[in-house]
C-alpha cells in the first residue's frame, strides 16, 4: 500500500538515513549529526526537543490536491522546519543554512527520496516566524512538494 502517510513515513526514513552525510560539507561551523529521533512528523516545539537540532515534518493540508478517482497520481506538500536552539545567538543562523544545505543538496542528489515519490521540489523558504526573536533559538522553514503514485493494492 502506497497512500499519504505511508510516503510520508519513507521520506522521514530516508532523511534520518541520508542528511548525516551531507551535514559538514562546510567546516567552518562543524554540525552534529542528527539522530532518529531528531526527525520527526510532528508540529515544531522549541520546548520540547530532543537535542540542539530538529527537522520537524509537518502536512500542509492547505494544499492537498483533490483526489480523483481517475488517476492515482497525488501532489502534497510539507511544511519542514528545521529548528537549532542552546547556542549562542551568532552561530545559530550558520547552523540552520548549515541543516538546510545538507537537506537540498540530499534531496537535489535523490529528488526521489529513495523511490518513496516520484518528484520532489523545494520552495518557499523563510526564517521560521515564531523564533525569529528569540534569543537562543533559530529556524528555517520550507515547503518540500512532492507527487507519487498512490497504490492501494486494489487492481482487478
């Protein structure tokens, strides 16, 4: 079965597996690796992270497309937020375009995360809104859009 949240669990597995190999591509600011349970499907909470860095996935259920009972092609997009907190102020920007970089240059290099979707495109990306000004904490948040071909194992 290939349906919405099924890909949406693949592309966490595959960031979690892959993103650690692109993170330190600049050394000037070297980044920790981020483990498993520093990628999550969840809303951003600055409260309650699990080390200094979290990608959060997030459905942005404002741009579902219709389904159809015509084709089982399907378009949606996440909202993905990369939050970094307990640093000092100046190195916290650096390290978000520090994740970031390793996020587009793992999904430009797979645009199909591991075969999970079809295509894959990044855009609209902003400091995250709500940490901004504070202190202590920075973010980057982008919309990840992505098409694959739903599969519900009913073919006859």
């Amino acid at each position: 079965m290939k349906d919405e949240y099924t890909v949406t669990k693949q592309i966490r597995k595959y960031v979690s597996d892959h993103i650690n190999q692109y993170i330190n591509l600049d050394d000037n600011l070297p980044l920790e690796e981020l483990s498993d349970k520093q990628i999550l499907i969840d809303s951003p909470d600055v409260d309650n992270m699990v080390g200094k860095t979290t990608v959060y996935f997030e459905h942005d259920y404002g741009t579902l497309q219709e389904d159809t009972l015509l084709s089982d092609t399907f378009e949606m997009s996440f909202i993905v937020t990369i939050l970094s907190t307990r640093d000092m102020q100046r190195n916290l920007q650096e390290k978000v375009w520090g994740y970031y970089s390793a996020f587009y240059v793992m999904a430009r290099l797979d645009q199909t995360f591991g075969g999970a979707v079809d295509y894959s495109l990044i855009s609209n990306w902003e400091f995250y809104p709500l940490v901004t000004a504070e202190v202590g904490t920075a973010g980057i948040q982008f919309t990840l859009n992505v098409t694959f071909q739903k599969d519900y194992g009913t073919e006859g």
